[in-house]
C-alpha cells in the first residue's frame, strides 16, 4: 500500500464526481483534454491545490496570489479575473453538491498548439482550465504513523534556472527523487539545495525542531508553501521560535523532532530519515502542538467567513 503524505480515506463519491474543463462539466471518466495541450506537450502551465472545509475554501486569497504569480513568471496572461475563477471552482463544487471535506486541483495550461513544440507562440488557443475535486480525508493512521525519507541525490533548483517557488507543471525532477526514496525503502523525498544544505521535499515542506525551536530552510530554494507560510505564522502569533536558516543533515539527523507540511495533509510527523530514527520516531509533542495552532488558525477563518 502507497504510504506518504497524500494517503487519503477511500471515498466511493469520488467515482460519480465531476470534473470542470473550460467551464464545461464531465464525469470522471469522460474528462479528457487534447493531446495538443502545453501542459501535456511540455509541461507548459501553473496549478493550484487547495482545501474546502465546512462551505469554506481555506486561504483562498494566498493560493490564488501565488498562481498569478506563477503565471506571469512564465509569462502567461489569464483572460479571467481572481474573482471570475472563484466562481468557476463553486460552480464545480455545486455541481458536485460539495460542501466539507474536499480537495480541489486547479491546472492552468498555456493552451492547445499548432503542433508539438516548446514555442509558445504555436498556441492556437487560450488557456485550458481544468478543476478536479474529490472527497478527500487525510488518513489519521498515515499521521500518527508519520512517514520516512531519504536523502535524494537530485538537488532542488537554483532560483535561476527553475525557480523552486514557482508552481508548475514540470515536476520531473521531484518525481525523480521520489522514485529514488522509494527504491531506498522510504515514504518520500528530502532534497537539498545546491549548497548541500537542506532544503524542502520532493512534494512538502520540512521542518525540525531542536531544543524547542523551530527550524525550516531559508525560502532561497524550498517550495512557496502556504501551509509552510501559516506554521511561521503560528509560530510567531505563539512566540514559539521560528528560524528560517540554513542547516545540514548533521544537524537533522540530531533534530528532536521533524514534520512535513503541506496544503492536503496539514502537518505530517517525520520518524525517520536515510535510516536514522529521528527523536523518538514518534509523533512529538511539538509537532502535535503546532499541528492543533495550525488547525486553529483555519477554524478561524472559517467562522470568520
């Protein structure tokens, strides 16, 4: 069985789902998209991976920030208002009668070409969006369990030739050292930058804790994560301190505790790393205080929508 981070309840409403592909709606398994598409031919487009709970979607305005971010990096203009796509994800979530517990993805493609091609100036088409929710619960057995890495040899990159922040659909090299932890036996990916000092996840953020401080990377090299942004946040509404640094695997392999984070699985404990046993390979009393700030902070916004 698939263990990691994503590990999700098995929901037989995700089989009768519908899935929005430029504002028309389809059954899950009629969706298709052509095979002329950038994101499909190049890994052309940016995304979005965000949370519904109780009629509320979490840290909307941060997630949609950082896609119009990502979309003018790589130079690409969204014929639609921050506004306009909020209402084409609640017209999929009514349509699909969603109200609590779901995870929707948002792809943005620069869109259909003339033929295959990096250029973009061969598409023929404006953007194609596509909004795929599900019925998603993180599995609080996969949480309590907490997950294992491994130390990949694959770098994350540098800032000037594939910004790690940005959110986009080439994700070649952290699928590569996914598979490389998994060949080694572990759950997921722990990379560094290109320093040698640590840096992020093949899909999440890291995080370690020592001597009651928290520890994450310097954001030079590490994912743009929301999540990641909101543990700070917490931490420092909390006067728990919070160090953005750079630290080695000689330090992490000493770390009282460690935890992922990410936009799905909030907090995930981090027992063991290349082997070694990490604290007490448990789920730690740090991670799991921070674990409830954070789940506090979205209760928040939720009553205060």
């Amino acid at each position: 069985m698939v263990h990691g981070t994503h590990n999700a309840l098995e929901d037989s409403r995700n089989d009768e789902i519908l899935i929005s592909v430029n504002d028309e709606l389809f059954k899950r398994n009629e969706a298709k998209i052509s095979v002329f598409d950038s994101g499909y031919l190049v890994g052309d487009g940016v995304w979005e991976a965000l949370r519904l709970h109780h009629g509320v979607l979490v840290f909307l305005e941060d997630h949609f920030n950082r896609l119009w971010q990502s979309a003018k990096t790589v130079g690409m203009t969204l014929p639609f208002s921050k506004e306009e796509l909020t209402d084409k994800v609640w017209n999929t979530l009514k349509a699909n009668d969603m109200h609590d517990g779901v995870h929707v993805r948002i792809m943005v493609t620069r869109g259909i070409k003339k033929t295959p091609s990096q250029d973009p100036r061969l598409t023929i088409s404006g953007p194609n969006v596509v909004i795929i929710p599900e019925f998603k619960t993180a599995s609080k057995e996969s949480k309590e369990k907490g997950i294992t890495l491994f130390t990949s040899t694959i770098r994350r990159g540098s800032p000037d030739y594939l910004d790690p922040r940005l959110n986009c659909h080439s994700k070649l090299h952290e699928v590569q050292a996914l598979i490389q932890a998994i060949e080694a036996g572990a759950d997921e990916a722990l990379m560094l930058d290109i320093h040698g000092f640590v840096s992020t996840c093949n899909a999440t953020n890291f995080f370690m804790i020592k001597n009651n401080e928290v520890w994450t990377s310097t954001s030079k090299y590490c994912m743009n994560g929301i999540t990641r942004a909101k543990v700070i946040e917490v931490c420092k509404a909390n006067n728990i301190v919070c160090l953005e640094k750079d630290f080695s695997l000689f330090d992490v392999y000493d770390a009282d505790e460690a935890f992922v984070t990410g936009t799905f699985g909030g907090l995930t404990p981090v027992t063991k790393i290349d082997g070694r046993i990490i604290g007490e390979g448990t789920y730690g009393s740090m991670t799991k205080k921070l674990s409830h700030l954070y789940e506090s902070l979205i209760e928040a916004q939720i009553h205060h929508e």
